[in-house]
C-alpha cells in the first residue's frame, strides 16, 4: 500500500490562510503583534509608509531551526500556555500556528531578520511562491523584523488612524508596549480601557466574577448617576453601590433542556463548572440627557467628556477574539430592548440596557474557558452549550443592573412629584382683568413674568410626560395585543361551536339509545367486551359526555367574560364575583379547594373584568406551579379600607423558585418564569392591571407556599 501525503503550492496557503483568513487589514496586523507577545518582546514597532510595512520587536527570536521546523509548518505552534517567568510571565496569544499567513494578506512579498541569542541571524524571503532562508550580519542580540512590500492596501493617514483605535480596543495588557509609525511620527497605542472614572467615562461600573466551582455570580455596581439628593427620595436603596450573589444553577434552571432528558442535578451543575471562571467589567451611561430629565431624574453628569463609545469587547488574555471586537451586539442587547422596550420609568415593564448605553469587556482565559473554542477561521466562536451558557451568565448579571436602576429611576419618579403651585394673586389679577396687565407694578411685572416662565416649563415638562406615558402604552399594547388576539380566537372558536352545543351535550345520549333500538346495548355491556379499554364502549361514551361538559363550559365562559358588561364600572359584588370566580375553577380543576374570607355584601365600585383577570391570572400561576400536587389549598381574603379593596391572596403550595428568594417582587417583570416553556407574562398582566386602577402591590412571599398582598384602586 502505497502511503500519499497532500502537496500544496505556497501562493494557494498563501491565499487560502493568508488573504481569505483575515477579514481585514487591521486583524493580520493585530496577528504579527500577538506573534511579537508570543516572542516575549517588551515592545513593537509596527513602521507603515505607501511602499511598506516593517513590524520590528526585540523579543527572543528563531533560528535557522525554528524557521524550518515551526515557521514553515503550517498548524504548528507552540502548544506553552505560559511563557517567561515572574511579572514578564504571558499567557500565548497564538495557537492555530496560521497567524503568520498574515504577512500574506498585507502583501505579496516578506522578508524576515530575526536572531536568537547567541546564535547567527537569519533572514527568510518569500513571494509566495519561492521561499529562500540565508544568514547575514545582524548587531542586535536578538529580536524579528518582517518587511512586507507590494502591499495590498493603499495607507492612507486615515487608515493608519483607524488602526491605531482598533489595536487600542483590541490589546488589553500592558507587558508590551505597542507603537505606530506613519510618515515619521510615532504614537503609542494606548488601551481604551484602562483607568476607568466614574463621571468620565461612564456614570456606572457593572463587575462581574463568575465561579465556576460553586456555581455564583457575583455582580457589585458602583455608581455615580444621580445628585446626593437623589437620596433622600431613594432612602431604601443605596446610590452608589450594590452587591448581589446569583446562584446560577437557579437562576438559569430554564436552560437544563440543554441536556439530555434523563439528565441529573449533578450533571447539570457539572456542564456549568465546564463554563470556567472569568470575569467581566461593563461600563454603563446615557449619551446625553437634557436638561428637563437631568433635572426630573437628578442626574448628576448630563454629558461626559470622555465617554466610552459603546460596544463590549470579549478577550481571550490579553487580546480580543475576532469579531467581538465591540461592533458586534454579541450580547443582543438591540434584541432585548426590542423584546421589552418599557423605559426605566415604566411603573410595570422591565426596562432593558440599549445598545448605546453598554461599553465594556469580559475577559476569559486561554485554558480555563477551553469550552470556548474559536472556529476555523479565527472569525468567532463556536456557538456550543457552553457559549449559550457563558452569554446567559453575562445577562444575569446585566438584569441585576436594570432592576437596580430601574428601581431607582421609579423611586425618584414616586417620590418626586412636584406639587402643583397656586397663582398668585396677580396671576389671577391678570386673567380676570387683562387690562390691570399695564398697570401692574416694576415688583408685580417681575413677579408675573417669573410665573409665566414657570407656566413655560410646566407645560414643557407635560408635554414631555404625555409623549412618555404615549410610548409606554405602546409597549403595553404591542404586549397585550398579541394576548388579545389569541383570546379573540378563542372567543371566535366558541360562537362557533355555539350553535352545536345542544348536539355534542345530546349526542352520547343519541348513541346509547340507538344502541338499545338495534338490539346492541347488552352486547356492549357484556363484561367479555368490557375486559379492555379500549373496546369498554359505555366508559368511553362516560368520557366522551364529560369532556363535553367541560367544551360547553369552555364556551360559555368565553363568551361570557369577553361581554362588553364585563369592562363597565359598577357597584359590584365582591362576595359574589369571588364566589363565581371559585366555582369555575373548581369545576375544572376538581384537585383545588378556594377558601373565601371576604364579608357577605361586600360592594365596591369597579369593573367585573379587573377582578376577573387579577384571580384568573393568580390561580393560574398557583395551577401550574402545583400541578404535581395531589390537592392543593388557596385563600383569598378581601376586606376595603379607604377608597381601596385590600386583597391577599395565598396557596400552600411549594411557593417560588429560590432564584426569587431574595427578590420576590422580580417576579413581576415581564418574561420573567422559572418555567421551562413559560411566557412570563400572567404575573405582569396582574401587576400592570392593579397599577393601572391606582393601587399597588405591597409585598409578595415564596417561601412555604405563595402569598401576595395588594390594594385594587377606582380608576377604571
């Protein structure tokens, strides 16, 4: 057997590893200054004028050896992870052994100078189709140059400057100082993240640690976003800083689909140990705010002289991966906002980061995050479980930030309501007598213009409100169409059926008697023919009448509540709309027992809808977070007090998923669901509906079962 090895031309690796591995000219470049890492080199010089480009370091070199053995070896590098020692100690860029086909897509011919210690220089030649390796004279100790000439690009001024901001966002290190030439002017490339200030260049830093082995995320914000004012509105929350703990095995328990059904707890918190350690920095801020919400919100800078420019940067030690380079939205935080767009003042919706409000980096390592793994082409990551897994950490800990500002931002909004001033009496002067406006005094004019200005800025500032309270009903109504919709449905499907409900309730009795006419009913009856299921035809026709039951129920409750008297305000019935509510569901759920404390008589002016949904929604919720439960136990207590029903609502069932432990109230948020094909959106529906009539919710527990205490208002 004859054994063959592949034979391919030096212009076609060239071409194929070279000039279509490299996106850009940018990246083949950041690959030569990871080979002068890799060589240990305390700096680079990288020297571009029209006719070439020079990449000079002083790191450790090759010799005649290392050119033939490892250079010229296409897919071998060194496999180290650590090179050099002490503080000068670097974990290796490189691993593919392709970054020198980057010389390829600069240009068409290379020459390399390089020299180890104590060894005689080497000088390797190439047009990509020849290559030559020859000694020659060289003074330093040791070190590389490689000149590229034929370029392929024209560099021009502003391609050298866009250069120098991608290698500055690209290189996260400081072993190694980078510079570049251009036209005899040289410039260091300066990391852009590097000393972060707070008020500068961001108004709040989001640190995540992630740890693999227990399974936490650490999330802690420091903050500088609002006036020390801002405070004393907010005394339940601290402005500057917040620490929060995720149990991660919790928090994501929705993505164990991911595994195989027969897949442990165990197994499932080995696939999050795979995920490795790392850690994240995320620099957050608004990229200006006028001066109607800088006051409005007490925000403390309204726009920063060095702001980040968004975009998050991922990097792998001490350089980015390709095409997360902070242009790419890898974090989807476009497609989060467009999900749920609710700004931070919506007293219902959860508010979500924008694409141009996040700068930052999240930093993994080479041999800790080895399930992240580059594809073929350098381009990216394979998208395994475990990046889907990374990515969902990095959320978890983002939601931690939106809830803590959306808390703050709907704190300051509660508690600030300016109090409407009183006209003065020369105000009201004026308006009943426009004439006395020419004689009012130098005092009097000076303090009707005053008023005016602020009649200005009132009108100004509602007009601002009602564009708000406009784009937030639109978010809700996007929401709630999408539900109405599939309720219209429904609703269609039971007018339909309508006309035959006299049929399906008769049509078992229709059967049966057709069956007795034709001499058949005692032949079916006949235990013999009972023995198995599926042939028992007088269980199957039992069944068949109670499922039709439950059908005619189906419709007539449809049709019922979507009746345009269930939206009207009236005096109703607490007692006896809970008391309907309880029935329908005991009717259709036999497994759950609705216990009332509310007093006989008991009237309130509101709609029967309100109610309808809220307890619908809420026994729902207690319904399929219990469905394994053989009976479970629900109160509903409801007394008024004020202008207001206070209601508390309460299940001994297995209560919430300890990832709401610490914050029960999170439940609230839209998409929010700790189950694996939930929608999150009953408990919003209940929480968006009592806000709405002007009542709240007060408190919510989950531990031995569930409870919830609310107040249900009068506007309708």
């Amino acid at each position: 057997m004859e054994r063959l090895e592949y034979i391919i031309e030096d212009s076609t690796i060239a071409e194929v590893l070279g000039v279509q591995n490299f996106s850009n000219e940018g990246s083949a470049v950041l690959e030569l200054i990871k080979n002068a890492y890799d060589a240990q080199s305390p700096n680079v010089i990288v020297t571009i004028s029209n006719t070439q480009i020079i990449v000079e370091d002083n790191g450790i070199g090759m010799n005649r050896q290392k050119i033939i053995e490892a250079w010229m070896h296409v897919g071998k590098s060194d496999k180290k992870y650590i090179v050099g020692e002490g503080e000068t100690a670097r974990v290796l860029a490189g691993s593919k052994g392709v970054g020198r086909f980057a010389i390829a897509r600069l240009g068409a011919k290379a020459s390399v100078f390089t020299k180890m210690k104590g060894q005689e220089a080497v000088l390797w030649k190439t047009d990509w189709n020849t290559n030559t390796l020859e000694t020659y004279s060289e003074e330093k100790e040791k070190g590389t140059k490689i000149v590229i000439e034929h370029l392929r690009d024209n560099w021009t001024e502003s391609r050298v400057r866009n250069l120098c901001e991608f290698l500055s966002r690209t290189y996260n290190d400081d072993k190694m100082k980078i510079q570049v030439e251009y036209k005899e002017e040289r410039k260091d490339v300066t990391r852009y993240f590097r000393k972060i200030q707070l008020g500068v260049n961001c108004v709040s830093i989001i640190r995540l640690h992630y740890l693999a082995d227990s399974q936490k995320l650490i999330c802690d914000i420091e903050s500088d976003e609002f006036k020390e004012n801002a405070q004393e509105l907010c005394p339940q929350i601290n402005l500057k800083s917040q620490r929060i703990e995720i149990n991660i095995a919790e928090e994501l328990d929705d993505m164990k689909e991911i595994l195989p059904e027969e897949a442990t707890d165990e197994e499932w918190k080995k696939l999050l140990v795979s995920v490795g350690n790392f850690s994240a920095e995320l620099y957050f801020s608004l990229k200006n705010s006028s001066t109607l919400d800088a006051e409005k919100f007490h925000y403390k800078h309204r726009i920063l002289d060095e702001r980040y420019e968004p975009g998050v940067v991922l990097y792998r030690n001490a350089f980015s991966i390709s095409s997360y380079e902070g242009k790419k939205d890898w974090l989807e935080f476009g497609k989060r906002s467009r999900i749920s767009p609710a700004a931070a003042t919506h007293p219902t919706g959860a508010w979500r980061v924008r694409e141009n409000q996040m700068a930052g980096k999240v930093i993994i390592d080479k041999k800790e995050n080895v399930g992240l793994c580059d594809l073929m082409n350098r381009q990216g990551l394979v998208e395994n479980d475990i990046y889907q897994l990374f990515i969902s950490i990095i959320i978890a800990g983002i939601n931690c930030f939106e809830r803590y500002r959306q808390s703050i931002i709907r704190c300051i909004v509660k508690s600030n309501e300016p109090a409407k001033e009183k006209k003065s009496k020369v105000m009201d002067r004026v308006i009943k007598n426009p004439d006395k406006l020419t004689a009012l005094s130098a005092e009097e004019t000076k303090l009707f213009l005053h008023e005016l200005e602020q009649m200005k800025k009132e009108n100004k500032e509602s007009k601002k409100q009602i564009d708000e309270t406009e784009r937030r009903y639109k978010y809700d109504i996007r929401l709630l169409n999408l539900l109405a919709t599939s309720g219209l449905k429904a609703t269609s499907i039971a007018h339909e059926m309508y006309n035959d409900r006299n049929s399906i309730d008769e049509n078992v009795e229709y059967i049966i008697k057709a069956l007795k006419r034709y001499e058949l009913w005692d032949v079916v009856n006949d235990e013999e023919n009972r023995r198995y299921m599926h042939r028992d035809i007088p269980a199957l026709l039992q069944k068949n009448r109670r499922v039709n039951k439950k059908i005619i129920t189906f419709m007539d409750i449809m049709l019922s509540e979507s009746e345009k008297e269930q939206f009207l305000p009236e005096n109703i019935d607490v007692y006896d709309l809970l008391r309907n509510i309880k029935s329908v569901w005991e009717n259709d759920y036999s497994w759950i027992n609705i216990q009332l404390h509310v007093e006989e008589g008991l009237e309130y002016r509101s709609a029967k809808d309100i109610f309808r949904v809220i307890f619908d929604n809420l026994i729902l919720n207690s319904i399929q977070q219990n469905d394994e439960e053989n009976i479970l136990e629900i109160h509903i207590h409801a007394e008024k007090k004020g202008k207001y029903i206070y209601l508390m609502y309460s299940d001994k069932g297995k209560g919430l998923s300890p990832k709401y432990k610490f914050d029960p109230m999170r439940i609230l948020e839209v998409h929010e669901t700790s189950r694996k094909k939930g929608h999150g959106i009953g408990m919003w529906i209940v929480n968006n509906t009592i806000t709405n009539t002007g009542g709240e919710i007060q408190k919510i527990e989950g531990i031995n079962g569930f409870k919830m205490e609310f107040m249900i208002g009068d506007k309708i």
